[in-house]
C-alpha cells in the first residue's frame, strides 16, 4: 500500500529561513507533516525523538554541513534507512556523486520546482514504503521457513540435514547421499511384546512416550541424533567419537533404572533394555521416488549394531559392543568392559568379538564384576585352550564372589558340556547363531 501524504512526515534541513518557508508552503498543501531543523546538529537530535520517512537535506550549513550530516545519518542503523534528498544551489557533478556515495536517493538543485520536487518527494516515499513492506514480507517468509524448519526437524533431524550439506528441509532432493564413519546404536525393550498385551493401544503408546521421553534427549546430550523409532526400539547415530556412544548407552541403562521408580507403584513390572553399539562406515541418503522420500542409513554396520542388541538377550546383559567400537574408544577410557566370545550371527560370513559395557549395572553387580574380571578372562582363555576342568574351577571360583553374573552361568553350562561330552577336533569355540 502506497503511503497517504497524511501518513507522511518529511524532516527539513535548512539555514535558511526563506527556503524553510517555501518548502514548508509546498508540501503543507499536499498534507505532509513537517519537522524543521536549521543545522545538521539539531536534524541529529530531531530524528532520534521523531523518525521522518523523508528527509529534505540542505547542503551548505555551517558547523556541520549536509554531506556530514547524511554520514551520521546512515552510519546509525535507527536512522539509516531514512530517504535523504538533497537540496542545494551547487550543481557540479562531484558533489552530486559525492552526495550518492554518502546514500541519498536523490539530488534538487534550488531554486525549486515546486512540482519537480512534490514529485521526487512522492516518489522517493513511496519506494520507501515498498522497501519496508518488501522486508515486512521476507521477515514473514523466514519466519514460516524457520517454523516449517523447526517442525520438520521432529521428523528429520536436523543433524541428517547438516551432514547432506543442507541448511533445512527444502534443499532436500531424491539421491542426496554421503558415507562417513559413524558408530550406531540399537537399543530395545527387552520382552515388550508380552508387555504391551498387559496394555490397550493408549496405554501402550502413552507408556512407549513415556519411555522415549527418558531415554532419547540423552543421546542428544552425549552427540548422537535420532535416526528412527521402530515401535519401543531405537536406532541413533554418533558422529563423533565412540565413547560419546557408549556414554549415551550407560547414562540410558541408568535412566530406565529411575524409569522403573516411577513404576514401582502401578500395574507394570520394571523393564529392561538392551543395547548393541558398532562402529563402521554407513551410507547416508534419501531414497523413495518424487511424490514420497524419507531419509535412510544404508550400510551392513547397521545390521551389525541391531545383532549385538539382540544378543544382550543371550547372554541377559545391558550394553554389548564390537571390537570395532572397542577399538575406537580412546586409549586411555573410563568404561567397564570385558570379552564375552566370538560369535558368527545369521547372514554373516565372518564372526564378531563381542564385548560387555557394564557402567550401567547396579552398583552392587558392577563392583563384583569389576572385582571378578580378571579371573573371568583366565576362564575364558583356559576355556578356548580345551582345558575345560581348569575353567570350570576357576568359574565356580567366580560365581561364589558374584553368583548374580549370568554371562558366567552361561559360560559354566558351556563348559559343562564340553567335559561331559566333549568338543569335535575343529572346535573352535566360536558361536554359530542360526537366530537373529
């Protein structure tokens, strides 16, 4: 909407009275509002009590003349956007460039043309008026862009978008991709299935946010993103270094431990989660066709994250690792960990070390087998050198300090029955899982 002559204030700039008057005459009749400063000094007071949408800038002033006067005008963000005409009798052509450079949009020479100026006037208001309702609209648009943003981000982290090199949603196209080493995590519920029949749809969905809630910002907090939810299950991706994953997976086995709290008065029974970690290099993209996409990881260390959180079940543990993992925390780490075995889980060909992170075991329990690692180890070495009754003795010597350990219940079956029916000459003592 162009600006209404009564809507508009011009400031004048002139030591002149007579020139005051006329222009004063002038615009009046067109119902412009007026403000009139004799010096550059008083026009720099005058513009910080009233801000004019036009100002009428004489240049021959003294103290301090029109040119300086526009300087300190556009050199102030609260006054910079102020259109400066300029008005003076001196007509060369240095001052005229001279008076463009210091920002004015335009140049009267005296004496006036009254409609010459009425004119330059309007015209210059009225670009104003379609700068600042050109700016009112881009702030709008960034506005609706950073809200389309931020809800978008809820569904596609905004870490995905960073790392495809894009700065939101919009920039995102079918085929978009980059590799990168990356360390994921999966992380489950343990026994859900029979949980979630104990509960009607609300309740299990009001019970799956409750759990989220607890467990999700602390992967945000230790570096990683959420790459998906599966029903209780989660999938989250560490860009960075391997113990920011790790850490994440203690700090989430101590979270459901105050979730179960919050549990101890209702209807259901605590729960546990497992949790599998694998560092290795994964694909990053966008796959789907024009009217449907969705952001994926493609990439078999995916596969082998999900084995390792299934077989904390096995072995009824909270954390299991890769070597790879292993391998990429720093030297010098802080975690509790220790080997179980080699196992070759369905659809892979070679078999993987796996490890135990147990931080985040009660107290009680992580301090016995803090205290019974090192026997643990010789156990499992006499184990795999077929010296079974040497193994056995020293893992009956284990259970009696910590007989809450089941991976050491597990490895005395294991030995059981290899005294009692023996091992055929290939054994290796790798696992061979037929089960996901």
């Amino acid at each position: 909407m162009m600006p209404q002559p009564e809507n508009a204030r011009i400031l004048i700039v002139d030591d002149t009275l007579q020139n005051i008057q006329v222009l004063g005459t002038i615009l009046r009749e067109q119902g412009y509002q007026l403000n009139v400063a004799q010096n550059g000094k008083q026009a720099l007071e005058s513009v910080q009590k009233v801000h004019p949408d036009l100002i009428l800038l004489d240049v021959m002033m003294p103290e301090m003349d029109g040119f300086e006067t526009c300087q300190h005008l556009k050199a102030d963000p609260e006054t910079a956007d102020i259109p400066v005409i300029f008005l003076t009798a001196k007509i060369e052509t240095d001052d005229i460039v001279k008076g463009f450079e210091l920002g004015a949009v335009d140049y009267v020479t005296k004496p006036f043309n009254a409609t010459e100026l009425l004119r330059r006037a309007r015209t210059h208001l009225e670009l104003s008026q379609l700068r600042r309702n050109l700016e009112q609209l881009v702030d709008e648009r960034t506005e609706e862009l950073a809200a389309t943003n931020r809800i978008y981000s809820h569904f596609v982290p905004r870490e995905f978008l960073r790392i495809l090199e894009h700065d939101n949603i919009l920039g995102v196209q079918l085929g978009d991709q980059v590799r990168m080493d990356m360390t994921i995590l999966f992380s489950d519920i343990v026994s859900f299935t029979e949980l979630s029949e104990k509960m009607d749809p609300g309740e299990n969905f009001r019970f799956l946010n409750a759990y989220l809630s607890w467990v999700s910002p602390i992967i945000r907090q230790n570096g990683g993103f959420i790459d998906k939810y599966v029903g209780d299950a989660i999938m989250a991706l560490f860009p960075g270094d391997a113990d920011d994953a790790l850490q994440a997976a203690v700090e989430m086995q101590r979270a459901v431990t105050q979730f179960n709290a919050d549990l101890a008065n209702g209807p259901l029974p605590p729960i546990a989660i497992g949790i599998g970690l694998h560092t290795g290099s994964i694909m990053l993209g966008v796959i789907g066709e024009a009217e449907r996409m969705d952001t994926t990881v493609i990439s078999d260390a995916v596969n082998v994250a999900s084995r390792l959180e299934a077989l904390t079940r096995r072995y009824e543990v909270g954390i299991l690792l890769s070597e790879d993992t292993l391998k990429s925390l720093p030297e010098e780490n802080e975690f509790n960990v220790r080997r179980l075995e080699k196992v070759q889980v369905k659809g892979k060909n070679q078999p993987i070390t796996v490890f135990e992170a147990f931080d985040g075991d009660a107290p009680d329990l992580l301090a016995l087998k803090q205290k019974t690692r090192p026997d643990f180890e010789e156990a499992l070495e006499l184990y795999y050198k077929r010296q079974f009754t040497e193994a056995n003795l020293r893992i009956a010597q284990i259970l009696a300090v910590s007989p809450a350990d089941k991976v050491v219940h597990l490895f005395q079956q294991r030995i059981a029955l290899a005294i009692a029916n023996g091992v055929p000459a290939d054994w290796t003592g790798i696992e061979i899982l037929t089960q996901k």
